[in-house]
C-alpha cells in the first residue's frame, strides 16, 4: 500500500447513492421470481428449465463477488463498488432485448457479476468497523434492498407482456445514473488493517457464520424465487402471485427498519439466533394452515433482520480484513444459487404443494450452525466512527 492510497472517504451523495443502487438490483433481481411465469409461456419452459434463471444469476454473482473479494482494498473504493452498476444497466437491457431463452439467460448473468461486485463491496463499505453506526447503515442499506424487491415484481406483473421490454430499460437507466454518482462521490481505498488482532476462535465461529448465512439466504431467495409459481398452481392469478411476493418484501424491509432501535439493546448474536427460530415458526404456518398470505408476511418480517445483523456480528468477530463482507455475500450467493433451483427440480417431480417442507430443511439447519456460532462466545471487537 503506497503513501497515494488514501483511505474510504463516503458523503453523504455516495451512501445514497450505494444505497439506491442496491434497492435497484433488489427490484430487478428479486423479480425473476415474477418473471419466471411470463418467461415459461414465452419460451415454453418447464419449472426445471425455468429454475436455471437463478443458477445463471448465483454463479454469475458469485464470479462477481469473487472479484470484489480480490479488488476491495487494491483498487479505489470509487470504481470496485461503482462499476457494477453500469454491467447491471447492461444486463437489465439484454433481458429485455432478448428473443431466446438463451439470449435471456446471457442477461442475467451480465446482471450476476455487477451484482456480485456491488454486494461485496458496497456492504463492506458501509458495514466496516462493526460499530452501531454500521449496524444502522447496513441495515438501511439491506432494507432499501427489500424494498426495491417490493416494486420489482409489481413492476413485473403489470408490465408484461406489452411494456417488459421498456421498463428492462428503465432499469438500465437507472443503474447507469446511480452508478455515475457513487463513483464521482467516492473516494480513496479501502484499506487492510493487520494490527487489528482476531478475536480466540474467531475462524471456528466465522466458517459457521458463512455456513449459517448461506443457509439462511436459500431460505430467503427459495422462498421468494418461487412464491409466485406456487400461489399460480394454487389456483391463483399471476397479479396475485406478484402481490404475495410484494407483501414478502414489504415485510423484509419493514423487519429491517423496525430493528433500527432495539439493536442497541440486544447482540447481534441474540437478534440473528431469535429470528432463526420464528423463520422456523412462520414456515410451519404456511405448511399447516390455509393463511397463506399471512404466513408469508410472517416470515418476511422475521427473515428481515438476518442477513444485515449477521454481517455485523461477522465483521465483530473478524475485525481489520475488508474481504469480510466479501466472504458473506460468497457464502449467501452459493445459498441462493443452490436453494430456488434444487426446490424447482424437485418440484418438477413431486409437486409445488410439497414447496413449504423443502424451505423448511434450510432453515433448521441455518438455526443449528448459528447455534454452534454463538456456542464459541467469541469476544466482539467494535470500532466507534
């Protein structure tokens, strides 16, 4: 590291703008869901075939939050966290450009690694130092995620199939515009504290942090990947499909804002290991009793302050290495790879009645290695900004 290499320096114009950026890849990715049933009848699909669109995204993500891992703290803060804005835009106009599955397919994963790119970095960013500063920021900046996921599959649902093509491109213009901001607000790098000494079994508890997280995540991503297919075989409309899955996000976001002013009085351990419980709750709800509706909502609101408050406790436990959130998104992207499509081919088999029991597993297992996490009581490190 040179004497050039300033550290991050954020305004008050490149937090919001990171911010926004992520509530608009949370619209345009938390969407495929909605897309999936137009995409079906456009290309004439099965629910295998149709589950390929979030293997293509998670790999592709994955590729992405893999080069934010090796590039945060090399390159400047402006361009490892702003450039994947503008692949998105790209991404989000071949979706909408495309006369094949496959063209389709070619999209999304353009849309992958910007989005893996920004997930890495920008969290890291504003989550660095594990301090209640970043508590709240991540937690706003995972909120405006949920929220974009609230109009995404509204969007969705009333623009096909005369007008997809054009709200792909609003997409685009809209990541092209945040993504100019962020990188001309943003300044310096980064950097790599080694002095910061690693908590005592901090490396047991952080593999069970990642294990948890990816977990959880095929929880989260499952569930909202497939809500709309499973109200439509219900016997339901595509609109309504959209509106359960809306209501999902709705509660996400407003689980994450809610928590804003008790997570002052619990750990971040208490917080995560708590809603792991009630995820487990909310989905034997849905399985066992006919409120659908309801069920989802629940578990939307109790899925809410997961992936932000687990960061954090990660960051406490692993102070000092700006790979940190690097590591989470990797672990929840293969989570989200894995989980939606592995329920799609088992669906294809036995049923979409069967989807409540198959987003269940996940989640009991999620509870039980955060459990093994918070077994080792590792001592948090917290740097005030």
């Amino acid at each position: 590291m040179t004497s050039n290499h300033f550290p991050l320096k954020l305004n008050q114009i490149s937090i919001t703008s990171g911010i926004t950026i992520f509530a608009i890849m949370g619209g345009l990715t938390s969407a495929y869901g909605a897309m999936v049933p137009y995409f079906r009848d456009k290309f004439e699909l099965n629910l295998a075939q149709s589950g390929i669109i979030f293997f293509t995204h998670g790999v592709t993500a994955l590729f992405g939050v893999i080069i934010g891992i090796l590039t945060v703290s090399k390159i400047k803060a402006a361009y490892v966290g702003g450039l994947g804005a503008p692949l998105m835009a790209l991404g989000a106009f071949l979706i909408g450009t495309a006369t094949s599955w496959n063209l389709t397919l070619l999209g999304v994963a353009v849309v992958g690694i910007g989005f893996g790119a920004c997930d890495a970095t920008i969290s890291q960013f504003l989550s660095r130092g594990g301090s209640a500063r970043a508590v709240r920021l991540v937690n706003i900046l995972n909120a405006a995620f949920a929220l974009g996921a609230v109009i995404g599959p509204i969007l969705i649902a009333g623009a096909v199939p005369d007008l997809f093509s054009e709200l792909m491109f609003a997409w685009a213009i809209a990541f092209l515009v945040m993504g100019y901001l962020f990188i001309s607000n943003t300044k310096g790098y980064l950097k790599r504290d080694h002095s910061t000494a690693k908590p005592d079994g901090h490396k047991f508890g952080f593999t069970m942090m990642l294990l948890g997280l990816g977990f959880y995540v095929g929880v989260e991503v499952g569930t909202s990947g497939w809500i709309p297919t499973y109200m439509i075989d219900k016997g339901y409309s595509a609109q309504v499909g959209a509106t359960v899955l809306a209501l999902f996000f709705v509660a996400l976001a407003l689980g994450r804002i809610l928590i804003l002013p008790i997570a002052k009085m619990f750990t971040p351990t208490q917080l995560v290991i708590t809603s792991s419980i009630l995820i487990i709750f909310s989905v034997l709800f849905i399985a066992l009793t006919p409120y659908t509706l309801i069920g989802f909502s629940l578990m939307g609101l109790v899925c809410g302050p997961i992936f932000p408050t687990a960061m954090v406790w990660a960051v406490r436990i692993n102070p000092g290495d700006p790979r940190t959130a690097g590591f989470l998104m990797a672990a929840a992207i293969v989570g989200a790879t894995i989980s939606p499509t592995l329920i799609g081919v088992i669906m294809e088999k036995i049923g979409t009645g069967y989807f409540p029991w198959l987003i269940l597993a996940p989640a009991i297992v999620s509870l039980f290695v955060y459990l093994l996490a918070a077994k080792q009581k590792i001592a948090e490190h917290i740097e005030i900004h």
